[in-house]
C-alpha cells in the first residue's frame, strides 16, 4: 500500500515538473473566440486576427502559441492571475483595465455600433431609451449601455445576443463594429448596423503588470509589423481597415488614479446596487419556488403514499414516479434551460417567473421524497385512530397525519430550501441577475475576482444562517406545542 502511495505521489510530482518545463517554451494567450474576424472557431482551432498577430509575437520569441478560449469576463484576470501570458481578444483599451494590466500599443480602431432588427423603426442613439438592448457580458458596449442608457440585457457572448434580436427577445444588440459586420453579412434580410456608432476605441493586447520583457517584445514585433504592412495585410485579410499607421500612434494615456478596492468593487458606480438588486431577485425566486416546491412535494407524496396503501391512483401514481425519475435524474440547469428555452422558447414571460417554475418543479422532487418519508415514519396506528374517530381518508391524512409527518421532517426540508437557496445560483445562466450574476457583474466592470466572490459568499452565509435560525424556533414552537 505504502508502495503505491509513494508511486502516485512520485508521478504526481514529475507530472508537474513536466507541466512546468513545458511552460516555458510557450506563449499562452487567452481569448474568447466568438468575436469574428478577431477570434473564431474554424474546426477545432481558434483563428482570426489575434491569432495570426500573436502568432508573429511567438515566432519572434521563439516559443509555442498555445491559444485558451475562455469567456470574456475572465481574460483580463487570468493576465493579471499569471494563468497567461496575453490577453488578444479585441480588448478595448480602457482606463479601469488599465489598473490592472498593462497595454501594448493599439493595433486597430474600432467603434460600438447599434444592430436593429431589419424592419425596426429605431433610427439612432437617441432612440434608444427605454428599450431591451443587449450586450456582451463585460465589453465596452456593456459598460457604454449601463453608464449611459440603462441596465441591458447580458449574453455570454455576440452570438447568443444575435440570436436573442432575431428571435425578438431584445430590440437592440450593442457590439463591436467588425463582429457586427460579420453578424450583419450572414443575416443580411434580418438584422441592420445602424450609421450612428456609440464610442470610437482602440483595440490592443493585454499583459500582466511587471511583465515588462513581454509588452517590449509584443510592441516591438507589432511597430515592425506596421512598418513592413504585415499587419496590415493581416486586418486586410479579413476585410478590415483602420490600423493606427506607424508613427501615429495614440500616445498611451496615463493610468487613472487606483481607489482601494473596496471602492472600486462596491462604492464607484454604486456598484453595491447589483448586489442589492441581485439579492432581491435570489430571495424572491427561492421563496416563490419553495411554495411551489411544497405544493407540489405535497401533492405527489399524498398521491405515491396512497397508492401504496391501498392500490388507488395507479395513473397518477405513475405520472408522479416519472416526474420523480426525471427530475432527479437530471441537472437542474439543464431543467432551467430546458423551460427557458424550449417550454417557454416563443413566449416572452419574465425571467424571474421562468426561474421560480424551474426551481419549483425541481424542488418538488426532493420534497415529496422527504415528506412521503414523514408520513411513512408516523405509526399505523394513527390511521386506524382517526378512521375509527369517523374521519375520512382524506381527512385523516390532513388533520392528522400529515401535520405530525410535518413536523417529523422539518429538518430534512430545511436542509432542502437551503440546497435549493444556492443552486439559484445558475440562474445566471438564462441572463437573470441574481446574486451570484451580480458579483460576477461586478468582476467583469473592475477585473477584480477577491471581493466581489467573498462578498456574495458571505451574503449567501447570512441567508442560510438567518433561515436556519427561523427553523430552528419554528421547530421548538413545534415541539413545545407537542
Ligand atoms: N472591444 C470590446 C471590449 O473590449 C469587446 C471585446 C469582445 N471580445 C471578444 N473576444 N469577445 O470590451
């Protein structure tokens, strides 16, 4: 046994080293490869512009490109957490970036445009107020909409807001110029880039602070790329303009003056206000749902334990073991994009409704196990008590039963809407800004991960405390009521 510890720690260790000696050979530049012409996927590699200039970078240091497609939220952290050497993914340069990485030399302009359906009446920015616009989670176009028009609509990505304005879900999608050509050339009866743009910006790679060797090798194969034309034959390539020209480049702007972080994170913007707001609608969704959980859960455990006791109800009985299997078997964000996406596809109901159905039918399950448990557990006896008293059937499972398999199972149930409280926390998934979507917001607007995770942690922690400490009386009133 001992042997075969050692050998596994042994392989364990070597593994790592070679993990590590490899490391060096290579340049590792994150991106998030929905963004054509910059980064896409062709098969299974990422190309587009990015690549083919980080390409060039690597030949000239002599390394290995190893490209990692991550979301767009991430990129900057994982420059800036030393999980990679550059960020190449069409990265506005802006100032609260900068306080966090440092930048090469722009290598593009672009602009935010405004993508409309087709037939849309909206003419410009100035009709833009009031309406659903969409954008991608942390880009430019996202912090333009929230500081400038409202709180938008975030999507993982261009793609899924494009879909989302097709599908009529939104009115507006705010995105880059060039991606949005490209939306606009394969939905050209669809949707429309409107003339007026929103910001001018330039785009540039990111890398960590302190890495000094990088941002000098990147800058100068860049500078020399612009001299020779490669990079302009690179932008040309993909039928792109409006690369700085050599010799007048944008001077790099200052980096602004960094607040602590606690500022930035909660104070700056009023960005406690996500927090808020986010905890509103993860209170909300967990409340409604557990009454649905609890209605249902009641609902099916009557039903299966009658069936066993006397042979009724063998349809129902059925329809409720399938439910049992099926939403037990499955995982609760496949169940909440299943009634997001195809049970409510073509209906526009609120997010929120849509989330506490989901959570519902999916707490169910779980209840109407634990209760059918409590009702098992209470002796036989009581039913023949209450039979012979002249109640009913139904009535004896309701005025005396159930109340005492109740109270038998307050802990299992407790133990339940608190599982339940925390797996709201996919909810971000169908777009619903809820707690753990507002600190994830948060992180995308200050590229900081630390506080904005621990302060939605700890407001997690204090729910359940607080909930687990309203049980608690509620099952001593019980039990002194006894
Ligand atoms: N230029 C915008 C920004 O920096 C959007 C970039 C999105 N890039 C991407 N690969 N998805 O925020």
């Amino acid at each position: 046994m001992k042997t075969l510890f050692r050998l596994i720690f042994i392989s364990f260790a070597l593994f790592l080293c070679a993990c590590d000696s490899k490391r060096e050979e290579q340049l590792i530049m994150v991106t998030e490869a929905t963004f054509p012409p910059y980064e896409f996927r062709e098969g299974d590699r990422v190309v587009g512009i990015d690549p083919e200039i980080m390409q060039a970078v690597a030949d000239a240091v002599g390394k290995e490109l190893v490209i990692q497609d991550m979301s767009f939220d991430s990129v900057i952290a994982a420059v800036s957490t030393g999980k990679a050497d550059v960020a190449a993914s069409g990265i506005t340069v802006t100032e609260e970036r900068r306080r966090q990485v440092n930048f090469s030399l722009p290598y593009v302009e672009a602009r935010q445009v405004i993508i409309v359906p087709a037939a849309s009446p909206i003419a410009g920015k100035d009709d833009l107020n009031g309406k659903r616009i969409g954008v991608q989670h942390g880009t430019t176009g996202d912090l333009f909409v929230s500081r400038n028009i409202g709180e938008p609509e975030r999507f993982q990505n261009g793609a899924l807001g494009v879909s989302a304005l097709i599908a009529g879900k939104i009115d507006v999608l705010v995105l880059d110029d060039q991606p949005a050509k490209v939306f606009e050339n394969k939905y050209p009866d669809k949707i429309k880039i409107l003339a007026e743009s929103l910001t001018t910006e330039s785009y540039a790679f990111a890398v960590a602070k302190g890495n000094e060797t990088l941002l000098a090798q990147i800058d100068s194969v860049l500078e020399s790329m612009k001299r020779d034309g490669r990079l302009e034959a690179i932008l040309g390539k993909y039928g792109v303009t409006g690369a700085p020209a050599a010799g007048e480049l944008p001077a790099a702007e200052k980096a602004p003056e960094a607040h602590g972080a606690f500022y930035t994170n909660f104070i700056e913007n009023g960005r406690w206000r996500y927090l808020v707001e986010g905890l509103w609608v993860t209170i909300e969704v967990s409340f409604f749902a557990v009454v649905l959980g609890l209605i249902i859960g009641f609902g099916v455990a009557v039903v299966r334990t009658t069936h066993d006791k006397n042979g009724s109800l063998k349809l129902l009985n059925f329809l409720c073991k399938l439910y049992l299997t099926v939403i037990r078997g499955t995982p609760v964000v496949v169940q909440l994009l299943i009634i997001y996406f195809v049970i409510f596809g073509s209906v526009d109901v609120s997010k929120v409704l849509v989330a506490i159905v989901a959570f519902g039918i999916n707490s169910g399950a779980y209840v109407a196990e634990i209760i059918r448990g409590g009702i098992q557990s209470i002796d036989k006896g009581q039913f023949e008590a209450g039979r012979s008293l002249g109640l009913s059937y139904p009535q004896t499972m309701i005025y005396i039963i159930l109340p005492q398999a109740f109270k038998n199972v307050l802990p299992a149930l407790g133990n339940e809407f608190v599982v339940l409280l925390k797996e709201t926390s996919v909810a971000g998934y169908i777009a619903l800004q809820d707690l753990t979507k507002a600190g994830d917001i948060i992180r995308s607007q200050t590229y900081t991960s630390f506080l904005p995770l621990l302060a939605v942690a700890a407001i997690y922690l204090c729910i359940v405390m607080l909930f687990t400490a309203l049980l608690g009386k509620l099952e001593r009133r019980l039990k002194r009521s006894e």
